[in-house]
C-alpha cells in the first residue's frame, strides 16, 4: 500500500499529469488501435519523406549520397539533378595495376575504392575527403586466376573477391589488417564468379556457373567479426528469359 500520493506516482513511474504523460499514453493506446483507426505518429512526415526518397532514387543524374532529411529539399518542386552535375572529367589516372582491371568498387561509406585485375592483385585506395584523390593503402595479392568481381561487407571491414570464370575459389580479406582470413572452394568444378552480403554481415551467398547458390554462414558473430566455419547451403537454381 502507498501511504502517499508521491509514493503510488513513483511506483507506477507516472509524473502527473501534463504533456509527457498524454504522449506516453497516446504511445501505449497507438499499440492496440489500427491505423485506420488512429494515425501512426508522424504520419505526414514519414510519406514525404518517402516521397523525396523515391524521386532521388529515380534522378538519373543524382550522385550524392542520400539525405532523407526533409530540410535540405523543397517540396515546392520535384527532385531533378542537371547533367552538369554528373562529374564527366578525368580527375586522376591510376596506373598501379600491371595488367587490364576486371573490376572496382567503392567501400559503403565512400572512404576507400577497391579495383580487382587480371594481375591477381586487389588495391585499396583511399579517398581524401576534400580533394577526392585516391592513394594507394594496400594491395591484397595472391588472386591465382585475377579478379573479376568484389564485395564489400556491410560495416566495410571485410572484402570479398571472385575470379573469372575458370576459378572456383574465392577469397574473404579483413581489410583493416589486410590479412587473408579465408579461401574457399565449393567444388572445382563449379566457377565462384559473383557474391553478395546479408545486411547483418554474418553471411553471403555466392553463385557458380552451375546455377546455384551457397550460403556461407560464421559459426558466430562477436564484434568484429570472428569467422570459426562455414557452411554451405545449395539453393535451387532457376532461370529467367526475357
């Protein structure tokens, strides 16, 4: 029993009446009323949004990494990037590569480009954020049949590179040590050419010329990311004509 009313106002965690405890209580009833009954919180501001997002997606000139906040648009006119926006001038040459470059890939956060050759190496390059030159970090050598594809994980540490059709290997770099932390071979049969990570950065999926896929799973997860095993999973395969 409460013996004062302070007391009952701590227990039940209430301060009162008053505009916080409104909006804790429309939050509790928001749970159990449907939308056409009552409006999602920030209804209006949430389809804008999506709004704003969907025409930068569909500018064909738009380069610039996405701002979904509503204060940097005008709602007064849709979304359109000039062409003379689109840069269209060479800004740098880079020549490191001893033989034809088969691929290249910016990290997620724009801060490192990494190219994959017919060398047998994988470069990191480095973007200065202010003259938007790229220098050379590191380079990640011992690719066998060259590199045709790369992927990067979701939080940019790790890099996985393919060969061409001929290699049924692949292999998965820690690019903030550049060290090698695995290479893997499904079959020999079968050509590793493509990859593609799970947004959780746990797993990817790689496909061969056999028309399946394999799904590599880490046994667990601790940040960073410690890899113990993998497992593969073959996924029917399919085909799509057009």
């Amino acid at each position: 029993m409460c013996s004062h009313a302070e007391d009952l106002r701590a227990k039940a965690e209430w301060e009162g009446k008053g505009p916080s405890s409104r909006c804790r209580l429309l939050d509790k009833l928001q749970t159990y009323l449907p939308p056409s009954v009552m409006l999602p919180p920030r209804r209006l501001h949430t389809l804008l949004r999506q709004a704003v997002e969907l025409q930068r997606d569909r500018c064909l000139y738009h380069n610039t990494k996405l701002d979904s906040s509503l204060d940097s648009v005008s709602l007064l006119l849709d979304h359109a990037c000039s062409r003379k926006q689109f840069p269209c001038y060479t800004q740098q040459i880079l020549t490191e590569h001893c033989n034809e470059v088969w691929f290249c890939k910016f990290s997620n956060d724009g801060t490192k480009l990494a190219t994959g050759s017919k060398d047998t190496t994988v470069i990191i390059w480095l973007v200065d954020s202010e003259t938007h030159q790229l220098k050379l970090l590191r380079t990640l050598e011992g690719h066998a049949y060259g590199v045709s594809y790369l992927a990067w994980s979701p939080d940019d540490t790790y890099l996985i590179a393919c060969g061409p059709d001929d290699c049924s290997e692949l292999w998965l770099w820690n690019i903030q040590t550049g060290e090698l932390r695995t290479k893997m071979s499904q079959s020999h049969e079968d050509s590793l050419t493509s990859v593609a990570w799970n947004p959780d950065g746990k797993r990817f999926v790689t496909g061969g010329q056999r028309g399946q896929f394999y799904q590599c799973v880490s046994a667990f997860r601790v940040p960073p990311l410690i890899l113990k095993g993998f497992y593969w999973f073959i996924f029917p395969s399919f085909s799509v004509k057009y």
